[in-house]
C-alpha cells in the first residue's frame, strides 16, 4: 500500500485561477483594522521581536497568568515543540484529523500509534477506545477534517496520570455554537494541553501566529526547545490586535457568518445529492461520494479546488473536504458542482451501459 503523504495540505490544491474551497483559512485577507497594526509593526521589524506584549495580551483575554502561554509561530510549530518536549513512550494520535501533529512525532523519532474513529458513529470519540499506556493523546477538536466537535466531557474523560492530553482547537473560536473548550480546563489541570491558532480566522496563515496554553510545567517544558524570535514582530503585534475589542469583535462576527454558509454549503451539497457528514461544528464539511476523485479534477477543470481526502488516515479517495465561503461563491461552486455530477452520471451510465452490452455479448 503506498503511504499516505502525511505532509499534503489543502494550499498545495489551490492554483492560480482556481477558486479556493480547499484551505480553511477564512477570510481572504487580514480585515483592515488589523492590516493597520500590521503596518504599523512594520516600523520595527529593524528590531528582534519582543513576543511578551502578545503573551500578555493573549494571557489577559483568557485570564490566565502569563506562565500558562506559549505564544508559537502558527499552531503547527506547537506540534514540534510537544514531539520534542520529552520522550514519548505511546505516542497516539486520533484520526481522521490533521496530519501536523503526527508527522512532527514522526520527524522526532517516534513511532505513533493511530486511533481511527470511523463515519458509522458520526467520528464520535469513544474514550475507552484509547490504550492505557498511551502517555501521549493528540485530538482535534473541532476536528479537522470531520468538522466533528467532540464534548468537553469526552476529551476530559482521557486524561490520567502520567498522559498529556494535547487538544488541537485550531477551529475552536468560530466553532458552532460557540464550541465546548477545554481551555480553562488545561490552565487548571495537570496532563491537559490546548493548541490555538490565529491564522484562519483572521487570515495571517503566512505570518504564522498561534499558542500553546497548560500548565506552567507544560508549557516551559515545551517552550526549552523553540528557537530564539520563533515569532516575529508582525505575529507579535497581530496577537495583540486580535486579542483586543476588535480581534474578539471580528471572531463573534465571523462565527456567526460562518454558521450560516455552513448550513447554507450543507443544504446546497445534500440538494445536490452529496452525502455530507452532519452536524459540522467547524468552517468545513466532509462529504462523501463514490466518484470523488473523479469529482475533485472535474472540479479543478470548472475552476475550484476541493480538499482531496485520501491524505488524511482513515479516510480515502471517496472522501472531499469543503470550506465554507460566502453565499455568491458557494452558489457558484454548485453551480458548477451540478454540472459536473451530471457529466460523471452520464459517464457512469454509459459505463454501466457499456459493461451490460459486453456481458450480453458475452
Ligand atoms: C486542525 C489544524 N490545526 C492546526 C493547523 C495549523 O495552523 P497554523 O496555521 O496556526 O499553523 C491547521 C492548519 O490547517 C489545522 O487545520
């Protein structure tokens, strides 16, 4: 079987002239009060960044004491620094979910165990179904790319002496209905460490800007190991501005568009005859369909890329991850989508035509 390429992300699918639903990042550009602060930071970028102002910010808005942060550039370094932070024994991480966090384990020398919660239950998260002696558990939440928010008291439930649970809650701010957070949780308790990201919902994927927040232990565990100026000065004002009265404005403003083209995306997908996993929690819906692959290059060809499936383990060709985007753009992603299922229809029928004629022949 050839492996999966763990190290695919949705901005390898997007091409110049392609209309880009296949990158979760939700917004188009940062908005223009915090394209203003950006600006600004430029003024000292001469400077070594001081990450402080945003751990202080940052700790303020979650009020919790500044040792509990670690301000990372984006989420995806956080997931280096815990592979680092000691040596792991078991390893384990759930799936289907992101990829980051397994092949930063896997770069780091350790050998991983999978966990693959499966579509029967809806990707549900079964405690239980975690080994005993995994001291490492990683889980999106909600997860990426099932859109599957598991509940606090599930994510709770794996935490035991001697494990750290990291819980990846990249989506977690524009999260339906405003998300189950463990975050004051992971503050409070010992083995509990939750993953931010600012990246998507204010769209400063190529600034790169997240946080790491546990206990103090945890986190200067995790922080021995992050190079010098990880963040740089535009991460560093940004956090500040985001985690500010216009930063939390723009993320209330936002979840409560994104639950809209969500539902609106949904809709459309299942009029379409698309088979979507319900009750997305996050800004993205994974949808099945038996021609998928076939689907995503069609697609590509009319113009719009799609999140291929078949990189996230536990999913697989029949598998497409779809952004939400505004109503004008989903509108014109299926319009296309119609046309091009009915040209994989016609195909099919002429396919099983074919196959019928042969075997009449025969
Ligand atoms: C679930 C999840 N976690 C983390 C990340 C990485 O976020 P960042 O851009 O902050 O590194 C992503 C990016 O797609 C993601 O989907």
């Amino acid at each position: 079987m050839t492996p999966i390429d763990l190290g695919h992300h949705g901005d390898r699918e997007v091409q110049p002239g392609l209309v880009d639903f296949a990158v979760n990042v939700a917004v188009p550009r940062p908005p223009p009060w915090l394209r203003r602060e950006l600006e600004r930071a430029l003024d000292e970028v001469a400077r070594y960044p001081d990450v402080a102002p945003a751990v202080d910010a940052l700790a303020r808005l979650h009020g919790c004491p500044a040792a509990c942060l670690l301000v990372t550039n984006g989420a995806a370094e956080a997931f280096t620094l815990i592979a680092r932070a000691r040596r792991w024994h078991k390893p384990l991480v759930v799936h289907p979910q992101f990829t980051e966090p397994e092949s930063a384990l896997r770069a780091n020398g350790h050998l991983v165990t999978r966990l693959i919660l499966e579509r029967d239950n809806g990707f549900a998260l079964d405690p239980s179904r975690v080994p005993a002696d995994a001291d490492l558990v990683v889980v999106g939440n909600p997860t990426n790319p099932t859109s599957r928010l598991h509940p606090r008291e599930s994510i709770l439930a794996l935490v035991r002496p001697g494990r750290l649970v990291v819980v990846d809650e990249a989506f977690m701010d524009v999260a339906r209905g405003g998300g189950d957070s463990v975050l004051q949780d992971a503050i409070a308790c010992e083995g509990l460490l939750v993953i931010r990201s600012l990246t998507k919902t204010f769209g400063l994927a190529g600034i790169r800007v997240g946080y790491l927040m546990g206990t103090s232990d945890v986190i200067a565990q995790c922080a021995l190991t992050q190079p010098h100026w990880s963040v740089n000065s535009l991460g560093v004002a940004a956090a500040v501005a985001c985690a500010g009265t216009q930063g939390q404005e723009h993320t209330r403003a936002l979840r409560g568009d994104l639950a809209l083209w969500v539902s609106d995306l949904v809709a459309r997908l299942t009029s379409a005859g698309l088979d979507v996993v319900r009750e997305p929690a996050g800004p993205f819906v994974l949808v099945h369909h038996r021609h998928a692959a076939r689907l995503r290059d069609g697609m590509r060809r009319r113009g719009f890329a799609l999140r291929r499936g078949d990189t996230f383990p536990g999913l697989g060709p029949r598998w497409l991850r779809i952004a939400a985007r505004e109503p004008s753009m989903t509108a014109a992603l299926l319009a296309a989508l119609a046309q091009e299922l009915a040209s994989i229809n016609h195909g099919s029928h002429d396919t099983a035509l074919m196959d019928q004629e042969s075997e009449d022949l025969a």
